[in-house]
C-alpha cells in the first residue's frame, strides 16, 4: 500500500475516532484532480495509489488507453484521464499517480495529475449528477458540495467499463 493512501486511510481513522457523527450518514471519498477539475471516488473503490512506471502499449485501442502494467501478476489496463474526459495530454510530473480502482471483478488503473485528499461528506451534502448529463450513461454519480468548491463524484463502476 502507498504511503499516501495510508495517510488518506489515518486520517480517516483520526476524523471518525474524533467526531461521533452517524457513519451511514457519511460518504468517504479521495479527491484527485485531473485538469483544472477536482473529482473524488469512494475510497473502498480504490485497490491503491502507487507512483507511476513503465507500462507496455497495447495496439489498437482507443487514445485514452495507455497499455497496460504488471501488478504483482496481474496485467492491468492503464487508462489516462485526461484523454478520456477529452483534455490534452501532458508530460507526467512528480504529483502524476496511477489510481487502480476496483469493482467487483473489473480492476483498471488510471492516470491522475494529482491527489488532492480524502474527503468526508454528509449524505445531505451530495447533490445530483447535473441535468445536462445523460441519465444512466454518465460517470457522474452526484455533486460533493464543501464549503469553498465543488467536487464531481464518479462512477467506479462506469470508469471501468470497458469500450475497447
């Protein structure tokens, strides 16, 4: 496990031992930012956090699909962000992470510009994914509102779909 999702996990720890609020009420996330957006996961979606390497291109597939990396045995598809939501692509820098998330039997990495935190937020404080987005087909599970900015919530299950 990476150092800074282990910080992430302890601080949520060090945030549910300090306050008692309700857990079923409370929606544990990781923030990242890809662009200039910030965008969170739940954090049990995240299999780990870890620095990047190389990784064997694959021919044939979409832009957004990077390769694909060995992690401990297992061969994983590496899918860069940026390119997927439809940004132009950059250099990778010392903040550049891949993120393996997982769901169910579907794994898949993905390349971030950055971390940002883990994040907890009341249920109440989520809205809806916007009326602009198509229905079931979006990524976007709902809206996070903090106090000074926006957070875009994703769909796991969604970003892990494969359409290659």
């Amino acid at each position: 496990m990476s150092d800074k999702l282990k910080q992430i996990i302890n601080k949520q720890g060090d945030q549910q031992n300090s306050g008692h609020d309700q857990l079923d009420d409370i929606v544990q996330l990781v923030g990242f930012v890809i662009g200039e957006e910030e965008y969170a996961i739940p954090i049990l979606a995240i299999q780990e956090i870890i620095k990047p390497f190389t990784w064997t291109r694959v021919p044939q597939v979409p832009s957004y699909v990077l390769g694909v990396f060995n992690l401990r045995g297992a061969v994983i598809p590496l899918i860069d962000l940026r390119a997927k939501f439809g940004l132009k692509t950059k250099n990778q820098s010392d903040e550049t992470r891949f993120i393996v998330m997982r769901h169910g039997d579907d794994v898949a990495g993905f390349v971030i510009d950055r971390l940002t935190m883990a994040i907890r937020l009341k249920k109440t404080d989520i809205g809806p994914a916007p009326d602009t987005v198509n229905g079931d087909d979006t990524i976007i599970d709902g809206v996070g509102k903090q106090e000074d900015k926006i957070i875009t919530i994703l769909k796991v299950n969604k970003l892990l779909e494969r359409d290659f």
